[in-house]
C-alpha cells in the first residue's frame, strides 16, 4: 500500500542523502575555490601583455600628427582619402568614427557675437604611447610598434571587443555587419612601410595636418601653446601620437575630456572587476543550486 504522504515515490533516505549533499557541497567549494582563483588571477596574465606600471619613454624619433584644429576647412578630403585607401567606399558622412569611416569630421555649433559657426574637428585613433587597447587585446591583434603608431591586424581579431570597452578616446569600433571584428586607424602602417605619409595629411589642402618626428610635432605644438593656443593630446591618457592645437578651448570644440593618466591600469582594473563579477556570478549560481537541492530534499 503506497504511502499517501509520500505519493508513491520512495522516500529519501535523508542520512544518505545529506551525506550526499555535504558530499556535493564540498564538491563545489572545493571546485569553486580554484574556479574563482583561475577567473581572479589565472586570466590576468593574458591580459597583461604589456607591464605598464613604469612610465613608459618614447623615442623622440617616433612618428606623430600635429591637427591644427584652428586651421582646418572641414572640408573632410583627409575622410575621404582615409576611405579610398582603406577601401570603405566613398559617399558617406558620418557623424562619429565608424567601422566604414576610421576618421571623421566632428562639428560643433557656436555662437560667436550673434553669428553661428561650426568648428570641425578631425578624430580618429590616438595613437596612445601606452595604449589601453593592446593592453586587454589577448590574441596580440593590436601592437604598439616601435615606430609609433598602434597597428591592428585584422586576422589576428576574434572579436571579444575588450578594446572597445578600454578605449578611453571610443575609437574602436565592432562590424556588427561584415566579418564581426573591429575596426580603427592604422597610421596608415602600410603606406609609412613605403615611405608615404598617412593618406589623411597627404591631401590637406591648408596643411593642417602635419606628419613628421615626435620632436618636431611636440615643438611646434609647444610654441603654439607658448602663443595662446590650446594643446590636446600631449599629456591625455598618458600622452598621444596625435597633437591637436586650438585657438578655442576643446571642451568648447567639443573633444571629449580624457585624465592625463595612462589608462592601462585602468583597462586592468576594469578587466580585474568584470572577472571577479563572473567569479562572483559563478559562485551564487553554485550556492542557488545547493539550497535548490537541499529545498526538494526536505519537501519544500
Ligand atoms: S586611442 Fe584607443 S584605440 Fe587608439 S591607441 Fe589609444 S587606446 Fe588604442
Ligand atoms: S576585439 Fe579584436 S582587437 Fe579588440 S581586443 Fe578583441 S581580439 Fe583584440
Ligand atoms: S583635409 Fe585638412 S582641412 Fe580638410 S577636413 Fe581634413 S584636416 Fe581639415
């Protein structure tokens, strides 16, 4: 005669079974604990490609862009060349950098004793000289080459958009329509290998933009700034490729705001926390299904 309280089922034998559940208990902490230490420390290694705790020392013989932002027509030729070169098409304006426009002409509107103006401002990757993006990237796809500029191979790319979130200047950009990898100035790394200057500057009309040594391109945006204008570039996210001057200040222009620091520590930081929410995450799953269990076991 089947038990009524117990419907059929055979009742657990709740000794053995606690037994068991201790047994399983101890499994997962015995297995979470490494679990959690691979997640927290074991990945870190891979993401710390680059020891970036020491200031880090450019040669003055790197290469570097002077944007003189007060020169520039905003005519959007450099975009356009950026695109024929890289073979993104043409006929198209973007408003922001995008995996088909790895520069862009941003404009911002002003008011200047009664009359509006648009100031345009180049963007593109930095260039940074401790750049947060080669930091996080596992797969070595981006490189801080001893030239300067950070290079991206394309192939190398699985996707994960970790520089993405490192980026402190958003440049890279994920292809959601195309091959699914990112996308982002190269310095034209192929046409310096040939001995030509980046597509961009070759083709400003007014010279507002300035390929040459780091040396140089500091100086010039020194004397500059020792004139009134306003530099951007030299000291951001631990200092830059890329030298911007202005006759109006680049919060006004509309240029995000970046700290002086550099940011791989940050990116580190970052990645640190998003583990230990994975770590976090795996452990209150492993703690959810134990009281499951030991819930149904005691009928409830
Ligand atoms: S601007 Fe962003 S993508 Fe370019 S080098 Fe710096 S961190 Fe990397
Ligand atoms: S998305 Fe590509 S380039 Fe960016 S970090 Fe991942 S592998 Fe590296
Ligand atoms: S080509 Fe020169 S002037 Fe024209 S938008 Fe580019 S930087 Fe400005």
């Amino acid at each position: 005669m089947p038990d009524k309280n117990n419907r059929g089922f055979k009742k657990p034998n709740k000794t053995k079974e606690n037994k068991d559940l201790k047994l399983n208990r101890r499994d997962f902490l015995k297995l979470s604990v490494p679990v959690t230490g691979l997640f927290v420390f074991g990945l870190e290694p891979i993401f710390g490609q680059a020891s970036n705790e020491t200031p880090t020392v450019v040669s003055p013989d790197t290469v570097a862009m002077l944007y003189e932002s007060s020169k520039c027509l905003g005519c959007r030729r450099c975009e356009d060349a950026c695109r024929r070169w890289n073979k993104l098409g043409d006929e198209y304006r973007p408003t922001d950098v995008s995996p088909k426009s790895l520069t862009t002409l941003k404009y911002r509107e002003v008011n200047e004793k009664g009359k509006t103006k648009w100031l345009p401002s180049k963007w593109q990757c930095m260039h940074c000289l401790d750049p947060s993006c080669v930091n996080v990237c596992p797969t070595e796809a981006l490189q801080k080459t001893k030239e300067g500029p950070v290079s991206y191979d394309e192939s190398n790319c699985i996707g994960c958009q970790y520089c993405v979130s490192a980026c402190p200047f958003s440049i890279p950009r994920f292809d959601w329509e195309h091959n699914r990898v990112v996308k982002k100035c190269t310095f034209c790394t192929d046409r310096l290998a040939e001995g030509l200057e980046p597509a961009c500057s070759s083709v400003c009309p007014v010279n507002a933009l300035t390929f040459g040594d780091r040396k140089t391109v500091i100086g010039k945006a020194a004397e500059a700034q020792f004139n009134g204008a306003y530099i951007y570039g030299k000291d951001e996210a631990g200092g830059t490729s890329w030298i911007y001057t202005s006759d109006v200040s680049f919060e006004e222009r509309g240029v995000p705001s970046v700290k002086e620091e550099s940011y791989p520590l940050y990116s580190k930081t970052m990645l640190g926390s998003q583990l230990g929410t994975i770590a976090f995450g795996l452990t209150a799953l492993g703690v959810y299904s134990v009281y499951l269990r030991r819930k149904r076991l005691n009928g409830g």
